[in-house]
C-alpha cells in the first residue's frame, strides 16, 4: 500500500495537471498539480499520520487533514495535532480552490452537467467564483450528488470565510478596520461584521447578506443554532432534512415544548428576531410568497428589497389577505409568521420600531418573549406615543382573528382547547368564542378562565378587537354607527360602537350581526367588566361595595343594586 501511494505523489509530482472537467468555466492549473495540498510541504509529517489510507490528489488529502481538525474541534480525539504551517497550507489550498471550480475536482465532477443546465454562461476566468455562486443560487435544483459538494463548500465558508473568494474579496478590509481582534474561523468575523452592519462598505455588505441568506436556510450552515440545538433537533426534528429553513421551522414549532433547551430556544429567538428585521434572510416566507406578492400585492422581491415602506405595505397586504392567497405554501408561511408575532415583540417589526423609545421608558426591565413587552406596553396604553399606540392597537386586532396569534392565551390555555374546544378549527375567532362560552366549566382551569376573562374585558373596549363581531358587522357599522369612533389610529372607541349597535339593533340588517350583538348583550350581563361605560361609571362603587366580589354570573351586577 505505501509502495502504491509513494508511487502516486511521484507520478503527480512528475506530470502536473490543468483541469478543464467543466468546459464553459475555464481550464486552469490545479494545486501542486494534483489538486490536492502538497505532499512535500508543510503537510508531508501530517498526511502521513492523518491520510496513509488516501491517495494524493483531487482534495483528498486535504478532505482527511480537514477531518481530523473536526474530530479535534469537537474533542472526538486525541494525540497528535494538525501542525500550524500545514493548517496554513490548508487554508491557502482552499483558498485558492474557492475561485474556480475547475480548481475543485470533486466539486467539477459531480456538478458537470448541473452547470450546463444553470450555469452555462458563468465562466471562473472572466468572474472568479461565478459559477459556484450560481450553483449555490441554484441550490434546490441541483441532484443530491452536486448538491452536497456545493454544501461541503458552504461548510467551509462559515469555518473560515477566506475560503469563499466573493466574500473574502469583498470583506476582508471591512474585517482588518471593524474586526482586527477577533479571532479568525467558525465565522466569527462574519457576526463581528453582522453586528458592526451600518459601518460595513456596501461590496461587503452585499455578500454578508447572501452568506446571511445561505446560512439561515439551512441549520447545518448556522453553526451557533447548530452547536446549540443538536439535542432538540435529535428529540423534536430529527426526521426533517435541512435545507430551505425547514429544520428551523420545524425547531420554531416546537420552541414552548417543556423539554426544548434553554440554550436553543435563545439563540433561535434571536435568529427569528432577525430574520424579521431583514426580510432577504426569511428565505421560506420569499420563496413561497414570490407570485403572491406579484400578482396579489402588485409588488416584486427586487422592490420590496430596496424599500423598506414598500416592504412593509407588502407584508401588510399578506396578512390582509392571507385566505385568498394563491399558493397555499404561502399561506402556511403567513400564518406562521403571524403567529410568531403575538408571542415577542422583537417577532413583529412594525410594533417594535413603533414603540422602540415607550419600551425603553416604560418596559426597560421586561425582557422580550412570551409576549412579556406586550402585555407591559398594554398596561401603559395611555402613556403611550401615538405611533406605538396605533402600531400596539394593529397588533391586538391581528390576534384576535386566530388563537394560533394569541401566544399567551394559546398557552395558559392549551388544555382547555385539546380537550373542551378540540372538534373546532383554528381561525375565525372560532377557538376563542368557545373558551370564552366555557369559562364557567368545571374543568376550565382558574388561569385560563382569566385569561379568557381578560381578553373578553379588552374586546369590549372596542369592537375592532372582536373579531367575529366587526365581520358580522362590516355592513351596518358604516350605515348605523359612522363616525362614532375616533378616526386617531391606535385611539380605542371605549364601548360607543357597541352601544350604538345595541341602541339601533332594530335597525340591524344582517342576521350574524344581529347575533353577535346578542352575544355581546350577554356577556355584559354575565360580567359587568364587558359594558365599558359602565364598568367605568361604576368604578368606585365597584371599590367602595364590591372589590371582594368575584366578577362573572351577574355577581357584579347583584351587588352594585343592593348597595
């Protein structure tokens, strides 16, 4: 065996080798002629401990030393080190292998005919890199055996980014300026630069953008949520193949499971937080809302990218009209966003750009998650900027559509809707109106009856937060009720609308209406915290006579006439 591997360095020592495997990139010289780090150098002590098994050429010296560093990194062995000249040597050998792919065998072979297919004009002589950077654009197309080298050079890049030339080239002054102390691999200049945005020159910022995308789609790429959430992705996900952010979601659905790691559950926040800052790393929601933004939404990815009040209007058309979607991937994507957004401020852009300066003044000690920072702008509505205030308001009608948007009542109540409310879908305020008729079963638990309570006390404060009643109501509001409430965004009506609906319910013409205000009529009955003016007229005899009355049956009601 050493006889036949001596005899291999010799002949490819002897006969160095050009590469033209992908003919419309560009015939170049490979590595020591073999493509592969040189057996002679810094790395020949080395590739005789770690590579005695492998024949030179093609990379595969380089693929062992590669290894044996992983198996180092992650203290799966022991002895001997890779030396630090033949790591240079290694890193130099990938470096230059990233700018051609005719550098890189392995990678040539196995996507020779993929080039053809989608790369057919991009050519490593005229572009360095070009081709690789359209077969990684073209990464869900590819056949698995191509598609894994293109992900074994992704790899690489997040190990060390100046193995990916566009990023190193464009980045690497940015890196020695705003970076000079941190510690080169394992992409750490790239989060120094992704934390140091605003300062980064605009070639850098393109490509920390695309590895940003790249990395994001697929957990194996993000090494912090990777390291961070291998069990959970073993307990919860280990069925889902990574790629086009379908291990994330799958993590993201199962985040409030008792058993997920606090770890993960961080660091995957903060991935959410900003992938909803930047709408060009949210890959799933893009790819499966392209035509629907399009044609619904009169709006294409390229605008939506370079406007961020376009971004916003488009978002905003979405969830609008997220049931007469065309796709229903796209749909899907919708609803989770919008449901990701009732459970962290920092999950919904709009609220938390909008109420920014009142968070710091009024919430500065509540931390984001579990919709902790809404629930602490909620209890200071009055105090609020106007802007907050409307943004805050948009947000409460949003949730009262769909339990799957109310996080906390979601949760606090999850019981209660498997076993009391399971035959029902989601949607509609479906969910929502059967806790809210069950609040006097025996079965109901005493924090989701008040919870329940809760939403039912803010949903009298204006008919835009009950859900089944503004649409029941859509027609005879306009011709029954018209400027009634404040036009003011985020200003609420205080009860006006559904007292004008009960004063005119005679005039009512559509019968759901007619309904839902009879519904509203008994819940004032059954608690008299629902009838707003009321509630608000009686308070301090509510104090003074009946603060150790429990609300709810008319008890409220009863004590207020006997005293």
């Amino acid at each position: 065996m050493k006889i036949v591997l001596l005899l291999c360095c010799l002949l490819a020592a002897a006969f160095a080798k050009k590469s033209n495997i992908v003919p419309s990139a560009g015939e170049v010289e490979l590595w020591a002629g073999t493509g592969d780090v040189s057996m002679d150098g810094p790395c020949a002590s080395d590739a005789k401990a770690f590579a005695k098994d492998v024949g030179v050429g093609e990379g595969r010296v380089a693929a062992a030393l590669t290894n044996r560093l992983l198996e180092l990194k992650q203290g799966n062995a022991v002895g001997r080190k890779v030396g630090a000249k033949c790591q240079k040597e290694l890193l130099d050998f990938k470096m230059d292998r990233s700018s051609a792919i005719n550098k890189d065998v392995p990678l040539a072979r196995a996507c020779k005919d993929e080039v053809a297919k989608h790369c057919k004009d991009a050519n490593d002589l005229v572009k360095p890199a070009s081709v690789l950077t359209c077969l990684r654009e073209s990464v869900d197309k590819l056949p698995a055996t191509c598609r894994n080298e293109v992900f074994r050079t992704q790899r690489e890049s997040v190990e060390d980014y100046r193995t990916d030339y566009n990023l190193y080239n464009a980045c690497k002054g940015d890196v020695s300026l705003l970076c000079p102390n941190v510690e080169p691999g394992e992409n750490r200049e790239m989060e120094c630069l992704g934390n140091a945005r605003y300062s980064v020159s605009p070639t850098c910022s393109v490509e920390l953008q695309r590895q940003e995308k790249e990395t994001g789609a697929d957990l194996r790429l993000s090494l912090k949520l990777f390291n961070k959430c291998q069990s959970d992705y073993q307990r919860y996900c280990k069925k889902v193949q990574p790629g086009n952010m379908r291990a994330q979601e799958c993590l993201e659905d199962h985040i409030e499971e008792s058993g997920f790691s606090a770890e993960c559950k961080e660091e995957l926040e903060n991935m959410i937080a900003k992938r909803v800052a930047n709408f060009s790393l949210d890959t799933a929601l893009r790819d499966a809302c392209a035509s629907d933004l399009k044609n619904r939404c009169q709006h294409s990815l390229a605008e939506i990218d370079k406007d961020a009040n376009v971004r916003e209007a488009a978002l905003n058309c979405l969830q609008t009209y997220k049931e007469e979607l065309e796709s229903d991937q796209c749909k899907s994507e919708v609803h989770r966003r919008m449901s990701r957004a009732g459970s962290n401020i920092l999950f919904d852009e709009v609220l938390a750009s909008a109420c920014k300066d009142d968070r710091a003044s009024l919430c500065s000690d509540v931390q984001p998650g579990s919709a902790r920072v809404i629930r602490c702008l909620q209890d200071h509505r009055k105090s609020l900027q106007q802007k907050c205030a409307a943004a805050l308001f948009d947000h409460e009608v949003r949730i009262s559509e769909d339990i799957d948007f109310n996080s906390v009542m979601k949760k606090t109540c999850a019981w209660e809707i498997n076993q009391l409310c399971k035959d029902l879908p989601h949607g509609h305020g479906r969910i929502i109106r059967c806790l809210e008729e069950k609040t006097e079963d025996p079965d109901m638990s005493k924090e989701c009856k008040t919870e329940v309570e809760r939403v039912m006390n803010e949903k009298a404060k204006d008919y835009r937060l009950n859900y089944r009643l503004t649409h029941a109501c859509e027609q005879d509001i306009p011709r029954l009720c018209d400027n009634v409430c404040s036009t003011i965004p985020g200003m609420v009506c205080g009860g006006l609308v559904l007292q004008c609906l009960q004063d005119k319910q005679d005039n009512i013409t559509v019968q759901a209406c007619q309904e839902e205000v009879f519904y509203f009529e008994l819940m004032e009955v059954k608690d008299f915290r629902n009838d707003v003016i009321l509630a608000e007229a009686c308070r301090s005899d509510v104090e003074a006579y009946c603060k150790d009355v429990e609300p709810g049956e008319g008890r409220g009601h009863l004590c207020l006439r006997f005293n």
